[in-house]
C-alpha cells in the first residue's frame, strides 16, 4: 500500500510539473516581452515558420477565402470603408485596415532623417542613398510572432517588385547571430540588418511596437508609418497611394 501510495504521489508530481512548463510556454508565446522594451503590436501569428518558408497563401477555403485568410465578406466590408475615405489616399486605407494603424503622423510629409546600417552580409546601407525609389524601413524581431506572419507577405513583395523600385530594410534589435540563422532558416530574400535601433535619429529611435513598417517616397520624405502586422494589398495600396 506504501508502494502505491508513493507512485501516486509521483505521478500528481509530474503532472503538475508538465502542467506548469505548458503554462510557462503559452505566457512566453503569447506575453512574453524581451527586455527591448518593445511591444507587439497584433495578435499571434496565423502562420508558422514552416508557412514562412514558402507554404503560405494557401486557401483553407476557396468559397469564403482569399490567399491572405480574410473572409469575402470582409474584404467587402473593408473596401466599402476605403471607398467612403478615398481608397487611392493613405487616409483612406488606413481607416479601411483591421490589421495596422498610423502612427508618428507627425512625421507624415516630412524628409525622414538619414541613418546608416550594416546588413548581415556586411554591406553598408544608407537611407539617403535610396533616393529615386520607394523604401521600407521594417522594424521586427525573431521572437515576435505578428513580425513572423508578416515575413511571407514581405518576401512575396520582393519577388513582385524589383530592387531598382523598391528597397526593403527590415531591422531587428537583436544580435546577429540569432537574426540570422532564422532569416537563413526562412530563407528571407530582402535586406536585413541586425543594429542597435536605439542609436538611429528620430522617429526611427522612437519605435515602441513591433511590426513598425515607414514607408519612405522616392524624395526621402515619410508617406506613412504603421504598427501592426501588414499584408501583401496593404503595402502594395500604400505604394500606390497618392
């Protein structure tokens, strides 16, 4: 009877050991908040990494699904808003998006300030030198899951628009060495750097979100920043924005 006694206490022991290390897991995935500081903006991704890596746009259902997983009602909903606002404006598709806000719209309008980073192959980037062509500056990291929803959204942009029209500097916090085995593991094809955000001018060092997307006009000022995850006709409405 001991015996029994003893394997039942070790049995409600390890239970509640796993019991415990689930919930440590789930807190970590869905609240947990590196020392950065920053925060994430949007909920936990819909995609996995494996999704990341070329799997995405798949259809769960081709009767109410478009390839990025909004709903045909949805979609009407949106566009009516956009429709109502001014779709072909910036204005307009942001009062029409459920997946990221403006911020900084202070800065809209404005040249944004120059700033210099180190890719991880080692080439050296430079705002400025982007002139001529659009340019976004992303704001991310390896820990945040709306950041990694995003990724194949940003990759099928690359593959739609060309480097001679459209620059892509996404920018984590973090060190190299992680940011890079993830963009090798996902095989990411535009640039990224892996820089202390901290020492960039302003707006860029006033990032407290994450995804942070600036979208930069071929004269160097600010047509928008957002905060929240961007799909593939968001980024492609605000290039094409007036």
């Amino acid at each position: 009877m001991a015996g029994k006694k003893q394997v039942k206490i070790f049995l409600t022991a390890v239970v509640a050991i796993v019991f415990l290390i689930l919930v440590i897991l789930a807190w970590r995935v869905f609240f947990y908040v590196p020392s950065s500081g920053l925060q994430v903006e949007g909920n936990s991704a819909s995609q996995t990494l494996a999704d990341a890596n070329g799997r995405d746009g798949v259809k769960e259902d081709s009767k109410t699904k478009t390839d990025d997983g909004n709903s045909l009602d949805e979609i009407k909903q949106v566009s009516a808003i956009q429709k109502k606002a001014g779709a072909k404006s910036v204005d307009g598709i942001v009062a029409g998006s459920r997946h990221f806000r403006a911020v900084f719209e202070s800065w809209q309008n404005k040249t944004a300030s120059d700033f210099a980073i180190t890719d991880l192959d080692g080439k050296d980037h430079r705002l400025s030198d982007y002139r001529g062509k659009d340019v976004m500056v992303i704001f991310w990291a390896t820990w945040c899951m709306p950041c990694i929803s995003e990724i194949p959204e940003l990759k099928k942009l690359r593959n739609q628009i060309g480097e001679d029209k459209l620059a892509i500097l996404a920018i984590s916090s973090e060190e190299p060495s992680k940011v890079r085995k993830l963009v090798d593991m996902i095989k990411i094809n535009y640039t990224v750097a892996a820089a202390n955000t901290q020492s960039l001018p302003k707006p860029f060092s006033q990032v407290q979100a994450i995804p942070c997307a600036f979208f930069v006009r071929p004269d160097g000022t600010i047509k928008l920043a957002t905060i929240g995850t961007l799909k593939l006709n968001d980024i492609r409405a605000i290039l094409d924005a007036e």
